[in-house]
C-alpha cells in the first residue's frame, strides 16, 4: 500500500470513527486499527513474497519433495506437476 492510498484510508476510518467516538479515545481506536491494518497487509505480502521465491526457485526434479502450493486438493500420492 503506498503512501496516498494509506492516508485516504487514514482519513476515511478517522472521520467515521470520530464521528461515532470523539476525543482522545477516538484517536487511539483510529491508531490502533490503522496498525492492524498495515500489519495485515505486511503479512500478506509476505506471505505472496514467499510464495513468489518458492515458485520462482521451483524445482521439478523427482527427488524434491513438492512444495505445499503445488499439491491441489489431490492424493499426497499423485504429483500433479510432473
């Protein structure tokens, strides 16, 4: 998420929630939601970052066990990629 596109969202959650909650405690709601926010979000790029290295550095030999994106909804048996 970049700058501009948190601070409009900044914005947005803070004019409603102070509508609702004004004051000092409507600030720290507006804090506190706005870091879990961006942790979420930091997790999930992480997570699409791993994911995009595993793929990237896929190996297709037999003798490398699959990795768990490549197994889908198959028996642990059948190898769906090779």
């Amino acid at each position: 998420m970049d700058r501009m596109i948190y601070q409009e969202l900044r914005f947005h959650v803070q004019s409603e929630v102070l509508s609702i909650l004004p004051g000092q405690l409507g600030d720290d709601l507006v804090n506190s939601i706005m870091r879990h926010v961006v942790s979420a979000l930091s997790a999930e790029q992480l997570s699409k970052h791993r994911i995009d290295c595993e793929l990237a550095n896929f190996d297709r030999r037999s003798s490398k066990p699959l990795p768990a994106w490549a197994i889908t909804g198959t028996p642990l048996n059948v190898n769906p990629v090779r």
